[in-house]
C-alpha cells in the first residue's frame, strides 16, 4: 500500500525510488519516461479538482495502455507528473512507447479546452536510458531535463 498512489492505483515514487534502486544494483538496463500533462493548473482551474482527479485517472490509465509488457512500470511521481520505467529497452523502443503514450491519450479525447496546445488533455516526455556510471538520481534528472526541453520546445511531445 505504501507503494501505490491512491487516486490512481498505479506505483508511486516510492516505489519508483525502490525499483530504480533494485535494477542499479542488479546491472539491469532500462529506459526511463518522466511525462507530465500539459497545462494541468488550466484544468484544474477550468474543471475543478473532482474532473482533475478523474483526469489523472484517465491518463494513468493510457499510460498503462501504452506499456510493452507487463514488467514495465506505470508510475505516478506526483502532481500531474508521471514516469514510466521500461526494463530492458533501447531509446527507439522508449519513444515508440512515448508515439504511444500520444496516440493513447488522443483516443482517450479528455477535453481540454484550457491547454494553449490542443482540445484535449496531452503530456510532454523526456526519455532517457540506464548508464552503468549513473545513479538512479542522475537518470531521473536526464529524464526531466529531456522533459523540460519537451516542454521548451512546444509540448506535446518527447524529447531526449
């Protein structure tokens, strides 16, 4: 319980924290997501928190969708932010993860009509994978540097 988001169900960043950790320490090699929904503060102002909530639900949801296999991990970091851990991935399998992340929230069609971007709810992503010489740490700072240059550049999209 005390690794999972209570609104969404999925893993939260506790339990990110404790799986990043594991595979450092087990050499494994994966692909980290950091994504967050684009204009959330709008939607919450436009919508009220109850829809917000629902909102986060939704996206949580496509994002599950998203996922190559059961072993990748959906997780809510906080807020709007979410990330997505994806074992044993290459940069090209992470953004066909990221492609879609996009088409899914696209089909999910969540009105938006506070987002300087689109009708409806979208999420900027930065991507990065594993280094033997990184820690866990420095990998979720890469992802969120790739996530700000996501944003810098537009949103609505990924970045590296």
């Amino acid at each position: 319980l005390a690794h999972r988001d209570p609104l969404t169900g999925i893993a939260n960043r506790r339990a990110m924290n404790s799986i990043l950790h594991d595979a450092m320490d087990n050499g494994g090699s994966f692909a980290l997501i950091m994504l967050d929904v684009d204009f959330f503060k709008r939607y919450n102002d436009t919508y009220g928190h109850p829809a917000g909530d629902r909102c986060l639900i939704q996206v949580a949801d496509a994002l599950q969708r998203s996922t190559r296999q059961s072993e990748d991990v959906v997780v809510r970091y906080g807020g709007e932010e979410f990330a997505i851990i994806l074992f044993n991935a290459t940069l090209p399998e992470a953004e066909t993860v990221a492609a879609r992340v996009k088409q899914e929230l696209k089909l999910a069609a969540i009105p938006h009509q506070a987002s300087a971007v689109n009708a409806f709810v979208t999420v900027s992503q930065g991507i990065t994978c594993s280094a033997p010489a990184k820690t866990a740490e420095q990998i979720i700072s890469d992802a969120d540097a790739a996530l700000y240059r996501a944003k810098e550049s537009g949103r609505n999209r990924w970045a590296l």
